[in-house]
C-alpha cells in the first residue's frame, strides 16, 4: 500500500509540476510576434505599423479607425501595381514600373515612395532606425500585462494582413473602389496616394483629395484618389 501510495503521490507531483510549467509558458507566450522585416510580409507589416497612429499618438480616434488606415493603405500599394485606371500609366502613379510590391514601397534611387523605407547599396529592403525602435515599442506594450490589449489586436491586425496578402491578395474590401465623382470631378475610383492629414501635403498632378464625407481621413492619413483621363 506505501508504495501505491508513493506512486500516486509521484503522479501527483508529476502532473503539478507539468500544469505549473504550462501555465509558466502561457504567462511568458507573447501575444505578438511579427514577421522578420527581411521578409516581405515582415516589411509590409512594418509599414502598416509605421504610417497608422495608436493610442495615445496623434491622429489616432479608435483601434477601428487605425485598422481602416492599414487596409486602405495596403490597397493603395495594390491599386499603383495591378489597378492603374486608363489614361495613366504605372510609373506616373507609383513612380516605378514593376510588378513587386516592395518596389512600390521603397521606390527607386533616391526616389523613395514611404519615408523611412528604402533599398540599401546592396539592395537590400530596410527601414529607418526610428520606424524600427517605435515598433519594438509598440511590441514592448502588446507584449506586456496579463492579457493582450488594444496595442496587440492592432499589431496582430498589421501583421495578419501582410501575411494574407502575401499569400492570395487583400483581404478586405477596398472602401474607395466604387467612388465616382469627388464634388463635380469626375474621378476613377480607388486610393493610389496618401499622406498625412494636414491641408498643406498635396500630392499633386492628377491626384483628387477624398473627402471626409468619403471617409478619405483615416488614421490621420488622407487619402487621394485621381482624376478621370478624358478619353
């Protein structure tokens, strides 16, 4: 009977210790972790991490509003590759002509099209160290507390749309496809710039600021679509 007895006891101890190690390892499981940025679903979730506000940042109104931003960036980036609207070609919308999403990105030469992002003389795609320490911030706050938090849905979002896109596309519905008009012009519907929110970043050319009543402020970004080519 001792020694049933030890080996119950044994088991007992056994299954403690593994519950105890189990719940160590949940306690210590980040609630975030982002792609290497050397890949490009990484450098993509690196973007729409860098250029959408989060609490406590200017320009930020609520975590759906920020997620609003990241998508209509993401397909601003797929409008200047595979939806240039007649009348215009790629190269005057995105300033490169290329069929590669990081190229879109980063630009060419000295050119760059997303500050903060750019080819290194080995052509390598990197960013700057300021985009790389403000999201090791952002992951240093996901990442704390006893449960995930407004700041790890939003990074999970960032990442879980590169990740898709990468994969298949844009997952989710582009909010400017369908415009037509912006006041009396005539416009060809889709994103293809954006900036920062502010009356004085224009960018020009045939490029039409969306209105707010068009939802064209999202995450402190306004966002252009362009202007219809005449035929």
């Amino acid at each position: 009977m001792w020694e049933k007895a030890k080996v119950r006891n044994g088991i007992a101890l056994g299954i403690l210790i593994l519950a105890t190690v189990t719940l160590s390892l949940a306690a210590s499981a980040a609630f975030v972790e982002l792609d290497p940025p050397t890949t490009v679903s990484g450098y993509l979730a690196s973007l729409l991490i860098n250029e959408a506000p989060f609490p406590g940042e200017n320009g930020y109104v609520s975590e759906q509003n920020t997620q609003g931003a990241m998508l209509a960036i993401l397909w601003v980036l797929d409008s200047r590759l595979y939806h240039i609207p007649a009348g215009y070609k790629q190269v005057w919308v995105a300033g490169v002509e290329t069929s590669n999403v990081i190229d879109v990105i980063v630009g060419t030469g000295e050119k760059r099209q997303c500050e903060g992002f750019y080819r290194d003389s080995s052509g390598r795609f990197v960013s700057d160290g300021r985009v790389r320490q403000r999201i090791n911030y952002l992951l240093n706050i996901a990442n704390s507390g006893g449960k995930p938090g407004r700041f790890a849905s939003l990074l999970n979002y960032a990442q879980g749309l590169a990740r898709a896109y990468v994969k298949g596309g844009v997952e989710g519905a582009d909010r400017y496809a369908g415009l037509r008009t912006v006041g009396p012009v005539e416009v060809t519907g889709r994103a293809y710039s954006w900036m920062t929110d502010r009356d004085y970043f224009k960018p020009g050319g045939g490029f039409v600021s969306i209105p707010n009543n068009d939802a064209g402020s999202l995450g402190g970004n306004r966002f252009f679509t362009l202007r219809k080519a005449p035929p």
